[in-house]
C-alpha cells in the first residue's frame, strides 16, 4: 500500500485545507475548514443533512437505513461543500473521515469514499475518531487550547475526558449503561413526544412542575464520575404507567422532573471530575468545562452546568448548537490539527465501531455500544 505521508514543507507554517466527511451515525455530513499557521480554524463550508425524517418511523436511528442514505447522499454533498467552499480538489492538502466510533455501515461509506478520494488525488488520508472531532471543537470556533475538561452528552456517549492535548486523552467517567441522549429519547418515545427525543423533552419540561416528581439521580453522591441512565429511565416509565389518562400537564411534569434528575446528576459526576482535573493539572489558571454532544444543546442543562463553573471558578465553553451535534468541520478540524502533527494514516486504515478515545481506559461492562 502506498503511504502518503506528508514529506514536503511542515504544515504547521503555512494555511492548511481539509476536506472532512462524517457518516457515523444518522447525519450525512461534508466540510471544507482551514487550519491558519497561528492556529486559528476557519470553517468554510459545512454541509449536514439529516436523516431524521427517515428513522423518526422507527422511533430510532436504523443502522442499513443510515447507510443507505448515506451513500445516496454523500457525494453530492462533497461537491456541495466543494463549492460554497469555491475550493477545487488541487487545492485540499488533506481528507479526514471519521473511522469510527459509531454504526460500522456508515462509517465504511464515509471512509471509503474518502480512501477513493485521497487515492485519485494523491492526497493524505486521516481516519479521525469522532469522539476527537467532538472533543477539539472548541478550538475551532473559539480557539481554546487543551489541556480542558470535556463532557460529551450524545445519542451514542456519556463521557467525561480529559482533553491534554491533541491525540492525549483521559476518560474520567463513562455510562455504565444508557447514554444521556438515549435517555431524552426513550422518555420522549414513552410519553409519545416523537424523534429526536431532546429538544421535545426540554420544551415540554418548561412549562412542567419540576416538584411534582422526585426521580432518582443515578450514582449521585458516590464517588468516580461514572453515569447510569436506565434506574431514571424506569423510574419514568413506571411514573407514567400509574398514570390512567396522562394529560400534557403530565407529560409537562415528567418531563420536568426527568430533566431536573438528570442536571442535579450531571452537578454530582462532573463535579467530581473537576476535581479529578484539578488534581491532575495542578497550578493550571481558570480551568475550563468543554460541553459537546447533542444534548449540549440543551438549555436548562447548560443552565447548570454555567452554575457549577461559576461556583468553582472554572469558565464554561460551549461550542454553538450546530457545531455540539454531529458535523463535518469538526472532522475537518480534528483532521487539520493531526495533519500538521504528520499524523495520517494508510489506506488500509479499518473502520471501527468501538473507538475508545483513552485507550488504557477500563472497559465498562454493561455500557453501551458506544463507550
Ligand atoms: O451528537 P448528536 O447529534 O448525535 C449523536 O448521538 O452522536 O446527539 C443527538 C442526541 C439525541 O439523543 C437527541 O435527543 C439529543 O442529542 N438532543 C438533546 C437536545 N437536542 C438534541 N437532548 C436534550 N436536550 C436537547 N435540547
Ligand atoms: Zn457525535
């Protein structure tokens, strides 16, 4: 197989242009992003279509459906991304494609176009993680440099990593079962809320009175930064059940209650991994909390965690809405920052749908497909 690796002038002196493609799960997604020599990221194109309407029939992403659509779309959203960006081929210096975690039909869509792509022009190829792409975002929207605190709140992961250093990555804490997306959106299944969960939860919560129920807070008051969804997840489930008609003001109260759970439980895990953070980085000014994921987009949850921040003296850095669920410019931006570390890989680079981002991190037994 013939390596690709970068042997001309460092990349790290010059601008740098990356072509990113991301299929991991239920959004097909293509970016053009610019890496400046001072470090500065520009996205000049992103691309994302979403899948939603497809899976919302099923009330869950359907993996041979995501592939399909995938392959469907992805090339005519390269050529998008190609011109809004007025960018042609000659001019990309890399193509970075997330290789996994995630749905493995997906990501070999992706991946393979992008090996086809580097092959025909000659160009490196990255294989990113995806839960990198998440976690080095804010370096490209707002220029923040690790070493920061992540917690990564998604459909796929509950993760709270410590973010050293591009490719240097702690996990402090994991789901040991569900992941917090997933909970939004078997709430919302079970109160008949619909597809994507978390956006229907958090509005119907804000008209609800979040006193009216007292669910658990998994694991709260233990010590580690571990999560656990399903014992909140039951706990909604039976509250439901008892119910003979369930009213919208109901469904207004579970959902508040489900949502005033699951921030009293994100304040008791990501607090202790603060603290972890603090110990492991000592004498570091002004620490700051990355939240990435798609449940980052949640307000109440932001709402919390600016309050924690604010009580320890940490900052809170929470990337826009559009850049926290899953995107092609933050495959991009993880593929420039490894592109001028010479961190490319060959053609036969695998697709994997297990992707620790810590790999010495223990394996949790009952977590998820994603951990
Ligand atoms: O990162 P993402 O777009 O895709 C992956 O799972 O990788 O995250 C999607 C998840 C879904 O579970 C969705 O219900 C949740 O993020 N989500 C929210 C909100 N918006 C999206 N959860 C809570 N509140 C929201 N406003
Ligand atoms: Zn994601």
């Amino acid at each position: 197989m013939k390596d690709l690796r970068l042997t001309d002038q460092t990349p790290q002196s010059r601008t740098v242009t990356v072509l990113g493609i991301e299929t991991s799960c239920d959004e097909t997604a293509t970016a053009v992003v610019r890496r400046h020599a001072d470090g500065s990221g520009e996205i000049v194109s992103s691309c994302v279509l979403s899948q939603i309407t497809d899976h919302a029939p099923y009330g869950g992403v359907v993996p041979e459906i995501a592939a399909r659509a995938h392959i469907v779309h992805l090339d005519g959203l390269i050529d998008r991304a190609m011109n809004e960006a007025n960018c042609d081929f000659t001019a990309i210096d890399a193509i970075a494609a997330t290789a996994g975690p995630g749905l493995l039909g997906g990501v070999m869509v992706g991946l393979m176009t992008a090996k086809g792509l580097a092959l025909a022009l000659g160009k490196p190829l990255i294989a990113v993680n995806h839960l990198e792409g998440h976690a080095l975002t804010p370096g490209l929207t707002e220029g923040l440099r690790p070493p920061y605190l992540l917690l990564l709140v998604s459909g796929g992961h509950s993760q709270l990593l410590a973010v050293d250093d591009v490719a240097a990555y702690r996990r402090y804490g994991t789901t040991i079962d569900d992941a917090l997306g997933e909970a939004f959106d078997k709430t919302a299944k079970l109160l008949s809320l619909g597809y994507p969960g978390g956006p229907a939860v958090e509005l119907a919560a804000a008209s609800g009175d979040d006193t009216r129920y007292d669910f658990p807070r998994p694991l709260a008051g233990k010590p580690g930064c571990n999560f656990s969804f399903s014992g909140l997840k039951t706990a909604v489930r039976q509250a439901a059940q008892q119910l003979d008609v369930v009213s919208q003001q109901d469904i207004a109260d579970i959902c508040a209650g489900f949502q005033k759970a699951v921030a009293a439980t994100l304040r008791d895990r990501v607090g202790n991994a603060m603290a972890q953070f603090s110990t492991d980085h000592k004498g570091l000014a002004g620490p700051t909390l990355v939240i990435a994921g798609g449940v980052a987009a949640n307000k109440a949850l932001r709402g919390t965690l600016l309050d924690l921040c604010t009580d320890h003296g940490w900052k809170l850095s929470a990337p826009p809405v559009s850049l926290c669920s899953d995107n092609a410019a933050m495959i991009a931006w993880a593929g420039a920052e490894r592109f001028v570390r010479g961190m490319t890989d060959p053609l036969d680079v695998t697709a994997r749908a297990r992707w620790p981002l810590d790999p010495a991190a223990e394996a949790v037994p009952y977590a998820g497909v994603k951990a």
